[in-house]
C-alpha cells in the first residue's frame, strides 16, 4: 500500500497518539500488545513519566515497514 494510505488512517488524530489512539489505528489491538511495540522501540515514541506520546510519522512509519516485510 502506499504511504497516504497509511497517513489517512492518522489523518483525524493529534500529532501525538496515546496509547489507544495506537491501538485504534492497528485494528483495536491489545492493550498489553501496544505497550510490547512500544517497549521494544518497534515504534519510536517518547514517555512523559508513566504516559506514551507516540508521533503519527513513528507510526505510518511502522505501518510501511511491516507491510513490507509481507
């Protein structure tokens, strides 16, 4: 898919995600799965104390790579 395609699905969010947000924009994953991306650096993020902002380029960025990864 091309990258617009992954920027539409962000397009209505702040330029900072929260966790939920993350979790909507993958399909409603779960909460413990979110937080494994996340503490793996597989999505590049910034923590503030004990909350996650996530920037919606770190993203569609992840979106692109694992879809073509296959």
């Amino acid at each position: 898919m091309s990258p617009s395609y992954y920027e539409s699905l962000v397009e209505n969010y702040s330029d900072l995600l929260t966790v939920d947000d993350l979790r909507k924009v993958l399909g409603n994953i779960g909460k413990n799965k979110a937080y494994e991306l996340l503490k793996s650096n597989a999505i590049q993020h910034v923590r503030i104390g004990r909350k996650y902002k996530i920037p919606k380029k770190a993203v569609v960025d992840y979106l692109i790579l694992i879809d073509s990864k296959g």
